[in-house]
C-alpha cells in the first residue's frame, strides 16, 4: 500500500449534544483522490474541517504524513494542506490577486513583502486556475464559477501538497463544473496533489477519483472504488432512495441517475 | 493614483493638519512661536502649552479609534461593528455617571477621577464580553454583536437612572462628558494616552496580514495558518483597551471609529497593510479638524468635539458613497 498521507483513527465528534462523526475510520494515500459522500447531515463537511484541524475531535486523532494534528503548529499545518470551503456568497472587498495572496500567509513574515518565490506561486495558481484575467477585479464581483476557481487558486497558491474541498462543484453551472473537474484531473494527475473532496456529485467528480468514502448518520457506510460503489444496492443503502445505472459515464463509469416512483 | 501614492497623500495632509492647526484660533499666533518652545510669551503658552497638545491628543485618539474600529470590523465580520458597539464607550460612560452620581474619587497615579472611573468602566464591559467568549466560545460573532447591543442599553438605562436621581449640576457634568470634548487636555493627557494607543496600535498593525484572513472568514484563515482564536482574542483585547483609553481622555467622541475604515477603504482598498495606516492617519487628521471646528464654530464658546463629528463626517461619508455607487455602474 502506498505510503499514509493522511490518517483517521477512531474519530468522533460531538457537538452539542449531537454526535455528529462517530468511530470513523480511513487512510488516504500518497497521491491519491478520494472522495466523500453521503447524504445531508451524515458529517461529511465535518470530517474535512476535522482533516485540516479546524474542527477538533471529541475522541480520536488525525495524522498528516504519520505525525498527529495536534503536534503540528498552524502556520506549518498551512504548509502541506490547503482547504478551500464551502462557496460563501457573502461580501469579499479583495481583488482576485490580493485574496490569492493571502493563500502566501504561512510562508511570509508579519511585514515582510512577498518574495519572488511568492509571486511566482501567486501567477502560477491564477494560471492554473484561470483566473489570471480576473486579477483586477473585486471577489464580490464575481459569478459562482470565477469565486470557486479563485478559492481553488488560493489553496494551490498556498503550495500545500493535500488539497480539500468542500461540494467543489456545487452551484455550478455545466461549464463552470467541467472546468473544474478537469483542473481538479490535472492536478490530481500531473502535479500529484493528494485530494480529498466531499461531493454529493455521484457522476463527475466520484468518477475523477480513485476511491470512495460513503458517510451515514456519522458512521462510515462503504469505502472501495468508485466502480464498487457506484451500485444500486450500496447506493440505496447509503441514501435510503432508489438508483438506475446507465452505460456511458467519464473513465467507463455507469452514470446515476435517483429512481422516480413509476420509473 | 496609486494605493502607496494615496496613502502618502492622506500622510502629507494629516502632516500637514497638525501643522496648521495649532496656529489657527481665537488669538492670531505668529510663526515665530515655533522656535519659542518653552517661552513664557502669551503667544508661546498658547501655542505649546494649550493648542499643540490638544491638537497631538485629537490626533492620538482619533487614530486610536480609528483603528479600533478597523480591527474590529475585520474581527467581527461586520461593517458596523466598533469597540463602541460592544460596550467599551457605554461602559466608560456608565463609570462616569456612577462617581459623579455618588461623588466618589477615584485618583490614581495623577489620573483624574474621570479618568479612572471611565477605563474602569470600559474594562467591565470588555471583561464580559471576553468572559462570555470563554465561557461559550461556539458563540458566534453576531451573536457577541447582539450581546454588545443589549450591555449597551443596560449600560444606558443605569447611566439615565443616575442622571434622573442626581442633582442638576452633577446630571449637567454627566451629560457634557458624555458629549466628548478635549477641552481639558494637556500634555500629561497626550503623554498618558499615546503609549496606550502605540502599544495597541503595533499590536494591530503588526496582525495585519491576519485581519485580512479573518476578513474573508475564520475557516480560510484557519486553513491558511492562523491560530484564529488567540489570534481574536489578543486583537480584541489590545484594541478594546487601547479605545478605553482614548474615551477615558476625551470622552466617548462618537462616529470616528466607526466611519474612518469606511471611508479609508474607499480610498486605500481592504488590504490591512494600507488600510490601517491609512485609517490611523485619517482619524487622526479628521478629529483634529473636528476639534478645531467645535473650537471655533459658537465662538468665543466651544462646542464639545463629539457634537462636531457626526455632523461634519456623515455628510462626507455620504458624498463619497454616492460617488463609488456613482463610479461603479459608470463602469458596468
């Protein structure tokens, strides 16, 4: 098996008096992109916010290349794994170039202007991304598609090797999804990022990935390959709903469509 | 223009407020007081002794608040959140009213009675504030905004009681202190005041980069390296101490705090890097400008400062508003 990048031993988490992950358990390889899913409330958005310490568990312990999160500072945490959140629509008064920059945070000094190696990274991430010619312009005014491919610039830009994103292609449109997964497919493919990413997209971005992880009510419900998972029977038993399977999805995957009443 | 060449710009003019300023008043100085320094010529005295420190005092604070207003915007996620919102004015008011209501004197270390009872006050209201983030730290900064708005009416409903049962020289002192002025500053005053505001303020400034990663939301600048909660609670308490001790030398002046980062975001951007330089010096300049306003307009009386501010600084902000909305569908 290839080497641990991240591991999750026995993990649970409470909030409240809701427990919210309960003895989960997983390893995510050199390298490797796995994805997260399952249905609403099952804690999948908490188990990403426990992978970059955000969120600390009530019981169990997160390792990062075989050393446990709470022995690592933040600003070194920041070094090795970039998180890019849930779309947030709220007001951003940055330009597209600061708002990348700040992805530079754990490497620059409190006064210190950005290096050359910084920018570098900067111009290097907004290519990437494509966001080179909306470096001007302010977040806020932006569509969906342009603020998650900024975010996505500034979580590259931060040079980490882990990347986590949360429903990366939600509220997309078709072409802003596609873009996205194809850069999520480059970087995952030429530059090796290890990805992990929660979706409740069963067609592109489950196919894009090499393994799966289906969260229920806290609980690891099945891991395998997409290929396994994508199956009528583990799916209706991780969604409580009904499945068809069509030829013709990305890498020779089925496509999966929910099953109506009367279908 | 250019973001450094602006700032440089608000730099040349607060430079050039504090020049001018002093020399402006009832009593035409010369020139020639500049090189009096310690002369005991009328025209000296009112020069170094009276109009240079109330102007450095006005320019201190008004930085201070400024700046607390800045930080406390990006903390808080909120463009109308100040140290003010969350209690430390009504707290510093509320420890007024109770020593003028009950003639206690509080001297320490040459601090006046005022002084004292109204950075006491401040201090409550921010330790409760801090205590309810320890205590509940799930709590959420609008819910800590909400907390502030209630202790700000609990702190008034007290502050009205010891009015209305006081007798009507003690209620007039109340009221005139919660006016602001900087008619009784001096030297110690700017003296006691600026090591306060410089320690907050290099505390501030030297989280810049910070503030703009807790601008944009705690889980990005978690996840970009900030130890986001000491972080919140070293910015919050530096600040909230630095702005106690501004009211407690010149009152809780209102609008500055809260309107300077606006409208230095207008005219620098967001970047904290700028934006607190920026907001410092504007502050500054504007509440010297705003002093010698309340020094001048009913002359030869004198108008408290905090009556001047809203007055002459809302309109401003207005125009300048309607201009970036003016500018911005010119371009769309």
């Amino acid at each position: 098996m290839s080497e641990s990048r991240i591991a999750v031993e026995d993990l649970s988490v409470r909030i409240g008096e809701a427990e919210i992950l309960h003895g989960v358990s997983l390893n995510v390889g050199r390298g490797e992109f796995l994805t997260v899913i399952g249905p609403n409330g099952a804690g999948k958005s908490t188990l990403l916010r426990c992978l970059d310490g955000i969120l600390v568990p009530s019981h169990g312990r997160v390792l990062i290349d075989e050393r446990p999160l709470t022995e690592i500072g933040r600003r070194e945490l920041a070094r090795t794994v970039s998180y890019v959140p849930q779309p947030d629509a709220g007001p951003l008064d940055y330009t597209v170039r600061s708002f990348v920059e700040m992805g530079r945070f754990p490497h620059v000094n409190a006064w210190a202007a950005l290096t050359e190696a910084d920018a570098e990274a900067v111009t290097h991430a907004m290519g990437l991304t494509g966001v080179a010619e909306l470096a001007d312009r302010s977040m806020s005014s932006l569509s969906g598609g342009e603020r998650q491919r900024a975010s996505i610039a500034a979580a590259l830009a931060q040079g980490g090797s882990i990347l986590l994103l949360d429903e990366p292609t939600s509220f997309l449109d078709y072409r802003h999804q596609v873009q996205i997964l194809d850069l999520l497919d480059r970087l995952h493919d030429e530059s090796g990022l290890t990805i992990v990413a929660v979706t409740h997209d069963l067609n592109s971005t489950v196919a894009s990935s090499n393994s799966v992880l289906a969260l229920k009510g806290g609980k690891v419900a099945a891991t395998g390959n997409p290929a396994e998972l994508l199956d009528t029977d583990v799916l209706s038993a991780i969604y409580d709903a009904n499945f068809r399977l069509i030829e013709g999805g990305h890498r020779g995957l089925p496509l999966v469509l929910p099953a109506r009443n009367g279908s | 223009m250019k973001t450094p060449l602006r700032l440089a710009v608000l730099g040349g003019l607060a430079a050039l407020t504090l020049a001018i300023v002093p020399l402006v008043g009832r009593q035409a100085l010369p020139f020639s007081v500049l090189l009096d320094f310690g002369g005991s010529d009328p025209a000296a005295i009112i020069f170094w002794q009276i109009r240079v420190p109330r102007a450095l005092a006005a320019f201190v604070g008004g930085a201070g608040l400024a700046l607390g207003g800045a930080v406390f915007q990006a903390i808080f996620r909120n463009p109308l959140a100040t140290p003010y919102t969350l209690g430390v004015a009504s707290g510093a008011s509320l420890g007024v009213a109770l020593v003028s209501r009950f003639g206690l004197s509080l001297v320490v270390i040459g601090l006046s009675t005022t002084s004292v009872a109204a950075f006491a006050g401040a201090m409550v209201a921010v330790g409760v504030v801090w205590a309810l983030t320890r205590l509940r730290p799930e709590l959420s900064s609008t819910t800590l905004l909400l907390a502030g708005v209630a202790m700000n009416f609990f702190f008034s409903s007290v502050i009205l009681f010891a009015q209305y049962t006081a007798s009507l020289g003690d209620s007039y002192r109340i009221v005139r202190w919660l006016m602001g002025g900087l008619g009784g500053v001096d030297m110690g005053t700017v003296l006691r005041m600026a090591p306060v505001v410089a320690l907050g303020g290099t505390v501030v400034l030297w989280q810049a980069r910070k503030l703009d990663l807790l601008a944009t939301g705690t889980e990005i600048a978690a996840s970009r390296g900030v130890a986001v909660a000491p972080t919140r609670t070293t910015l919050f308490l530096a600040t909230s101490v630095m702005v106690g001790g501004v009211v407690a030398a010149c009152g809780p002046v209102g609008f500055v705090g809260m309107m300077a980062p606006h409208i230095c975001r207008l005219l620098v951007g967001s970047n904290h890097r700028v934006l607190l330089p920026a907001s410092i010096l504007f502050g500054g300049a504007f509440l010297v400008l705003c002093d010698t306003a309340a020094r001048l307009v009913i002359f030869p009386a004198e108008l408290p400062v905090g009556v001047i501010t809203a007055f002459l600084g809302a309109p401003f902000f207005l125009w300048l508003l309607v201009r970036q909305v003016g500018s911005a569908s010119a371009r769309s």
